[in-house]
C-alpha cells in the first residue's frame, strides 16, 4: 500500500511539474482592422533577470522552460516593483487578404523595447526593429504620442513576436496592444476628444497663466505657489497619458521623465503644503506646525531634486533605495496635510477652523487622485473609474474649489487693505490737522511777539531819531553825517513797514474773532502794498467767499499769503493779480504773476521750494489740487481748488 501511495504521488508530482514546464496556452491574436475579442488572451510576459544577455535566442529559451505566464488582463500587466527585462510574446496571424502594415504599441514610458519575429512560428527569431521612450515623438521610428514598433503581416501569415522591454525603475504598469496602423491613426485622431483633453489642457495651463499674471499685480505669495502646484499636476497628467511626448521640447521632456511622475507629484505635494500653509494662516496661532509644514515641503523639494541629480548614474540598488524613500516621502506628505487640516479644525481659532474646513474638500480631491496613481503603481490594485483618469477630474473640481475660496480670501484681504488705508488716511489727517494747528499756533505767537514788542521798540527808536536833540546836533554837523541820518531813518522806515507787513501775513487779525476772507486778504495786500515799491498787487475776492467754513477761509488764506510772499520775495515781478471764486463745489484761488518764472516739472528752486510744499501740503490736508503752471521768462500762475 505503501509503494502504491508513493507511485500516485510521483505519477501526480511529475505530470506537476511537466504542466509547470509546458508553455501555457494562449490564443492566437487575428489581426484585422476590427478590434480583437476582450475576453481572449493573446500576450504572454516574463521577467528576466538583466545579466544574461538579452538576445533572441534568450527569448525562445525562456519560452521552451515555460517561464512565460498569461497577462491577467488582456493588454495590461502591473507587477509593482519588479527588477530585471520583461519579455512579451504574442502568436498572430493576420487575418486580412493582403500584406498590411501593424503597430505594436506600448502606451507605458520604458526605456527601450525591441521587436523580435519568427516566422510560422517556427525557426530562429529575426530582429524588427527597435525605440525608447527618451526621445520625442517625431525622433522615434513612428512618430506618435506613444512608442510604436511597425512591422509587416503577408495576408493570412502566422508569426510569432517577442518584445523585449527594459526600464530601470522597474516600476511596471504597462499597457500594450497590436493595430493595423490605420487603426491607430484614427484612434489618436479623435483622441484628444473623447478623452476631453483638447479642453482640460487649456484649463489647467489657463489656470497657471492668470495664477502667474494675479501674482505680478497682487504680490500674493499663495498664487505663485498655486501656480507651480498647478503646473505640476498637469506635468503629471501629461506624461500618464504620453501627451508630453507630443507638446514639449526634447530637453523638457528628458528632463520629466529624469525626475520621473512621482518626483513631480512630489513637488506637487510640497506646494500644495505652502498653500495650505498660507490659507489657514498656519503662522498665526501654530508656529510648530507652521514650521513642520515649511521643513516638509522644502523636503520634498529638495528630495525631488537629490533623485533628478542622482537616478542617473544609481545603481539598481542606490534606485530602488530611492524610489522607496521617495514612496515613503509621498505618504508621509499626504498624513501631514491630513493631520495639519484636523488639528486645525479640531483646536485651532473660530476663523481657522473655518478655512482649514473649506481647504479641507480641495486636500481630499488632491489626496483621492494622488492615491489612485500610487495605487495602480504600486501593483496591489488597479482603479480605473473614469477617462482619462480620476486625477486629471479631481485637478479640474479642485480648481474649481480653490479659485472660489482664493476668491474669497482675495475679497477678504481687498476688504482688510481697504480698512487699513483708511485708517492710515485717518491718522495722517489728524497728524497733518495737529501739525497745521500747531504752526498756527507758533504763526500767531511770533505774529504777536512782533506786534507787541519789536514794532513799538522800532517805532519809538524812530521817533528818538527824529527828536528835537538830534535835529539841534545835525544842524551844527557836517553835510556827510546829515545824509548818513536821512539814509539810516528811510532804513527805520523800512523795517517798520516788513515788520508790520511780516506780522499781518502771520496773523490777519490782532485780537478776538478772525474777519472774514474778503476783509482779511483785503487787509493783507493793503500792507504788502504800502511800501510802493514792490510790484502792483490786484486783489478780487467775491463777497460769497465769507461763507464758507472757517477752516477752509484760514487754508485760503495761509495759501495766498504763502504764494504772495513767494511773489514778492523770489518772482521779481511787476503785477500779481489774486483772484477767489466760490464755485459750487469748491474754492477756486488764483495767484498770477508776470515775474521770471521757472521749471515746475524741473528740480525744485533754492528759494521759494518749501512755500510750494506748505501750499501743497495745506491744500492736500482738505483733499484739494494745486496746479502749478510756469515757464522761465513767462511768470507763474499757481491754481488751487478747495472742495466744500
């Protein structure tokens, strides 16, 4: 009984492993111009390790030691992480009447396939041709978004086609099929169509732009962030669906695929941190986590770089060490968002709880398509829910999201900017107000020190000098001592008129309520016009000019006695003509002279600068225009309005 259990197991064990040695059995892939039977299999795979040399012969004697296995889905294998070659093997036959011209395609990035035929399925395997990834669409044997290798099928010919595929990463989701190349054209015709890329591609690049163009005019550091995000995700989204191949530059393209899908989700990720970093305003009340946030993203930044620079010239080893850190990196981003935005929802003030709840829905979008795609590489499970896939749909709902809630923030900071001008319009009001009535204040001091105390000592030293004494000692004084007391008495003269003069432009009344601004300037230019030797002064206030508010008849008059003094002082001029009309809306003033003039849009004068300051300054405290016009040679005319 013994032998005979020991018979049925060798009996049993060896047509085991017989089964396991036979190649397995596929069915053949007739090719027409109609698409093959989804539920057949026709593609066979198999790993090979990468020190054997990867010749023809290499491919025919893994097949004979029945290394190949069926692809579990018909056109798809995803294996993860999966070092070494890959070698796929089909049986064809062509089913149309005459020799027609087919396409292998591989729509995944490798970097390198090569095509190998036997005829009849029988013989030595001859070479077809070859193509790699790394270079563009239009240098590569069939110019198209994705890798072609043509070959020729005589009508009702059988062969049999082995592709050898070699990718370093050895990350493998790789979808594959066999067309006649009219098929295919038409497929890549109406391509961008049915996948909605002609539109989502200008969306997500019309995002990027107006995100750069806001950034220049607002300065807002969350639009540059957002933008570089943006462009990311799409980079991504290009290079899953071969687009890139197609749209960009031979070094751009390299240079995506040297950083690879996930550095640049990597990148992604680290701005997405920034963002949300700046839209709960992480800073205010979380330093830590302000900070956690920074170190992280300038994290994935800088490890995005270290792989751009190293992956090269790493080994199998040094990349696989790589590729998992980065992997690490990628889910450990993903948990620190999540954790940021529940921690403050959970503890953080009533307004953070509230952004970080409303950024919480674009996260989750970001989060959903970003697992998906480490999902399906990962080679544990493939999720296919929508084209062209859930990523690119998340990007699109997500700027939907986040354009209204940035639009939001935006309004809220124009609001805020808006408050914070006008409180500093304020302060600047009541600093400009303390400053004017402060100089008021000195003006009315000086004006009186000048009235009270220098123009009597003044007036009683000229009535001493023209005293009976010293008339009595003059008569008896030689010709030259009486001319040097004519001439020191007119000096006398003199300094008592600018004294007075002085005093009632400080201050145009002595005591007790100001007159009115018709009297006051009337006054003011009857005392510049005593000494009759200055220019000829015209003054034309209209009577309805003294009702209108204090403060505005003292500015009026401040900037008339300001422009009069420059005239008299600095223009040279023979007429000054002022002129005050009250307009309905405001107080018109008009200074004129017909004196020497000078360049207003030029550097200002060395004398005479500071009273076209005061002037401004007085005028712009009222929310009133100065308007200066003036020519070297032609005289100036100074026009203020001050509104009621």
């Amino acid at each position: 009984m013994r032998y005979l259990l020991l018979l049925s197991w060798l009996l049993l064990g060896g047509s085991w492993a017989v089964a396991q040695a036979a190649p397995p059995r596929l069915d053949t892939l007739r090719l027409s111009y109609a698409e093959y039977d989804p539920a057949a299999r026709f593609f066979s795979y198999c790993f090979d390790e990468s020190r054997p040399p990867a010749t023809a012969g290499r491919a025919a004697s893994l097949w004979a030691a029945g290394r190949f296995r069926p692809l579990p889905r018909q056109d798809l294998l995803q294996a993860g992480y999966q070092p070494g070659r890959l070698w796929l093997r089909v049986a064809a036959v062509n089913t149309l009447p005459q020799r027609t011209h087919f396409l292998w395609n591989v729509y995944s990035f490798v970097d390198s396939a090569t095509l190998y035929v036997q005829p009849g399925g029988r013989g030595p395997l001859r070479w077809v041709g070859a193509a790699s990834s790394w270079a563009v669409a239009t240098q590569r044997p069939f110019p198209a978004r994705v890798l072609c290798l043509p070959f020729w099928l005589g009508g009702g010919e059988r062969a049999v086609y082995y592709l050898r595929v070699e990718n370093r990463c050895a990350n493998w989701l790789l979808f594959t099929d066999i067309t006649t190349t009219e098929g295919f054209l038409r497929y890549e015709q109406d391509y961008l169509g049915f996948t909605y890329w002609n539109w989502l591609l200008g969306l997500y690049l019309g995002s990027a732009l107006v995100n750069g163009v806001l950034y220049l005019f607002l300065r807002d550091r969350i639009l540059l962030w957002y933008g570089a995000y943006v462009v990311s995700i799409t980079w991504v989204l290009l290079m899953e669906e071969n687009l890139d191949a197609v749209l960009l530059p031979q070094a751009a393209y390299a240079a995506g695929w040297q950083l690879g899908q996930f550095g640049l989700l990597l990148l992604a990720q680290g701005c997405g941190l920034r963002i949300l970093a700046l839209f709960v305003r992480l800073r205010q009340g979380w330093p830590r986590l302000h900070r956690l946030s920074q170190w992280l993203s300038n994290g994935a930044i800088a490890y995005a770089g270290l792989y751009f620079v190293v992956a090269r010239w790493a080994g199998p080893a040094a990349l696989a060490g790589l590729m998992a850190g980065r992997a690490v990196l990628l889910w450990g981003l993903l948990l620190a968002g999540a954790g940021t935005l529940a921690a403050v929802v959970g503890r953080g003030r009533p307004a953070q709880r509230q952004l970080a709840a409303l950024y919480a829905g674009t996260y989750l979008l970001f989060g959903w398509g970003a697992v998906e795609l480490m999902l399906n590489y990962s080679g544990l499970v493939y999720i296919d829910f929508i084209k062209p896939n859930s990523l690119a749909w998340c990007l699109v709902a997500e700027l939907i999201l986040l354009s209204a809630l940035l639009t939001e923030r935006f309004r809220r900071a124009l609001r805020q900017a808006a408050e914070q001008r006008l409180r500093r319009l304020r302060e600047h009001e009541a600093t400009s107000r303390r400053l004017i009535a402060a100089q008021d204040e000195e003006r009315e001091a000086l004006a009186r020190e000048l009235h009270d105390v220098l123009a009597p000592g003044l007036t009683a030293l000229h009535l001493a000098w023209q005293g009976r004494l010293v008339r009595q000692a003059l008569a008896l004084a030689p010709p030259l001592l009486a001319d040097t007391h004519a001439q020191t008495e007119a000096l006398l003269r003199q300094l008592r008129h600018e004294v007075r003069a002085f005093s009632q432009v400080l201050l145009p009344h002595a005591s007790g309520e100001p007159p009115p601004l018709p009297e006051a300037l009337a006054l003011l230019t009857e005392t510049l016009s005593l000494a009759g030797e200055g220019p000829c002064i015209e003054c034309q206030c209209e009577a309805a000019a003294a009702g209108v508010p204090l403060a505005t008849q003292q500015a009026a008059y401040r900037i008339v006695a300001e422009l009069l003094h420059n005239a008299l002082r600095h223009a040279q001029a023979q007429r000054v003509r002022v002129e005050v009309h009250r307009m309905p809306t405001a107080l018109y003033l008009l200074v004129a002279d017909d004196g020497r003039g000078f360049d207003p849009h030029g550097p200002p004068p060395r004398s005479g600068g500071l009273g076209l300051r005061g002037v401004r300054a007085r005028a712009g405290y009222l929310r009133g225009q100065v308007q200066v016009v003036s020519q070297p040679g032609q005289g100036t005319r100074v026009e203020v309005e001050l509104p009621l």
